[in-house]
C-alpha cells in the first residue's frame, strides 16, 4: 500500500491506523512524500517510520512520483482528495492522477484507488462524501502518540483536529473513532456492467 501525500505527518493525521492494520495483514506500507520539507520533519519522521515498521521516500516531481509507482507497483494507493483546501495537498493529489494516467501507457494501474479528506475541509465548498470507514476506536491513544513526535508541528493543535474529525466520522458508523477514505474509480477503467446487482 503506498500513501502519497504532502507533508510529513499527514499520514499519521489522516490514515495512520488504517495503515497499520493492513501492515498487520502482511501488506507493506510505503509513505512516499514531496520532497520540500525541512530536515527536522525528515528526522521527525524517520522516529516514526521506526515505530511503526513503515517504508518512506520522498519525490520532487511527476516524473519521479511515476518513477516510484511503477518501482513499487503498490496494489492500492491512497492520497489527499483533489478538491482540499490546502494548495500542497491539492498539488500532490494532481500529481498523482497525473502520474497514474501516463501508468496506464505501461499497461499497469494500482487494484484501488482513494482519497483521504482533512479536517479544514469539513463544511467548506463541496463535502468530502467517504465510501469506507476504519474502525480505529481502541487505537486513537497510539495514534495521537504518533503524532506528538512531530514536535516541530504544533502536535497538540494537531492531536485536537484529528480527535474532533475521527469523532465525526464515528458517528457514522457508531464506534468511539473512525477513519475515511473515499474509494475512487478510474474514468480510464470502467467496465461495463451487466447486472446491477454485482
């Protein structure tokens, strides 16, 4: 599983335990990240690498991203949702439908595709409208634990948003805490159906 994102801790904000649970059931986790952070988010983020068993490198442009992609071969990619408020999130997002349009040129496409929403998204513009929920309602306090070793980032501010949003989306599924991902379908991919059923 590869999740592309924009700065370092995103994923731990965002997505973390989904991860974690996947890597549980032997999937590897490979956080690939623009390359435009300052050194101490990359030490800050090695920590976190180390704790948690997952794989992180870095991109500077579309053609690297796609590089990486078709290096890695992920069978699901997950990244920020192409309507976020925050310009960096947007960028990455772009990036990596770009990259997967020229993947399809090398006959090879990740099994799914999604995106992940942020908290300064809710009740802006357009709802972020997820289509699958992770059940993270035992594992928050380990989650938020991740997150304070970004100590260069505000992590208690940071703790706040991720507990008012995963609270949020719990209500949905009436568990303490959840996690969201909105799956996506390629417009490239579609198969015709015969039955709505199936």
């Amino acid at each position: 599983i590869m999740f592309i994102w924009a700065h370092n801790d995103d994923a731990e904000i965002f997505v973390w335990w989904t991860l974690l649970l996947h890597q549980k059931n032997w999937y590897e986790i490979i956080l690939t990240i623009m390359d435009h952070e300052a050194e101490n988010r990359k030490v800050e983020q090695n920590i976190v690498d180390k704790m948690s068993w997952f794989k992180s490198n870095y991109f500077n442009s579309e053609t690297q991203l796609k590089d990486i992609l078709l290096a890695e071969k992920p069978i699901i990619v997950i990244t920020h949702w192409s309507n976020d408020r925050h310009p960096d999130h947007r960028k990455v997002s772009d990036q990596t439908i770009n990259a997967m349009k020229q993947l399809k040129i090398e006959k090879w496409l990740p099994i799914r595709f999604y995106y992940c929403s942020t908290y300064d998204n809710l009740w802006l513009d357009e709802e972020f409208a997820p289509t699958h929920y992770v059940d993270i309602s035992n594992l928050q306090d380990s989650k938020n634990n991740l997150i304070k070793q970004f100590k260069s980032q505000n992590p208690e501010y940071r703790i706040k948003k991720s507990n008012v949003i995963s609270a949020l989306y719990w209500s949905r599924i009436k568990q303490d805490f959840a996690e969201w991902l909105k799956e996506i379908h390629y417009l490239w991919k579609i198969e015709p159906t015969k039955n709505l059923l199936y």
